[in-house]
C-alpha cells in the first residue's frame, strides 16, 4: 500500500519524481506527457458521449438512458484518474531503469466501450421505446 500512497502523493507534487533515479531521455518524458494527454482526450470524449446520451435521447426509456449515460461517464472519470496514475508510474520507471509498468486497464476501457456501443447498437436496431 506504501507505494500506491507514494505515487498518489507524487499526483500533486509531480516534481518530487526529478528525485529518484536519472533524468531520462527528454523525448521519452514528452512521449510519456502525449500519452497522458491522449488519455485525458478519451476521458472527456467519454464524458461527453455520457452527456449527450442523457440529454440528447430523452425517447429513449429512462432505464436504458441513465445505465448507458453512467457506464459512459464512469468510464470518463476511471479514464482521468488512471491517466494521472500511468504517468507516475511510467515517469518513474524511466527515472530508475525500470520497466515501464504493464496495465490491464486499456483491455477494460476497450472492453466497457465495446459493451455500450453494443447496448447502443440494440437500442437502434429496437427502437428508442425498447
């Protein structure tokens, strides 16, 4: 738990991370800070798209409206938080030589997208009363 602490901590104080290890390759820490940009990009498209579910399809039976408007915004809000958390951790490694961390959550964003766009694809497919 120490070390989920500590890279929580480096959220708000990311010049703390220039004290451990080496400075990396500039360009490997500007490829790293894309990333995360990318990552915030996905997460506002999702919050988006959670919006616009709830807003723009009030036809749309009240149930099927607010659990596809949630699993998009919920998806949104894991996809900011876990972007903050992999630049630590990947910002990090390349300081001590390490690794850079795997993560298993790209296939979980893939998977919960998958699964709303599904949802999406029945509901055209039946209709907007269901």
């Amino acid at each position: 738990m120490s070390n989920f602490a500590d890279t929580l901590r480096l959220w708000f104080a990311p010049a703390r991370i220039r004290d451990e290890g080496a400075t990396p390759d500039y360009r490997f820490s500007l490829a790293n800070e894309r990333t995360f940009l990318a990552w915030l990009r996905t997460a506002m498209a999702l919050i988006g798209g959670g919006f616009a579910v709830d807003q723009f399809l009030p036809d749309l039976r009240w149930g099927w409206r607010v659990g596809l408007a949630l699993a998009l915004l919920a998806a949104g809000v894991l996809c900011s938080l876990r972007a903050v958390h992999h630049w630590v951790r990947c910002e990090r490694a390349m300081r001590r030589g390490e690794d850079l961390p795997a993560s298993r959550f790209p296939a979980l964003l893939g998977l919960t997208v998958a699964v709303v766009a599904v949802a999406m694809v029945v509901v055209v497919l039946f209709g907007w009363e269901g």
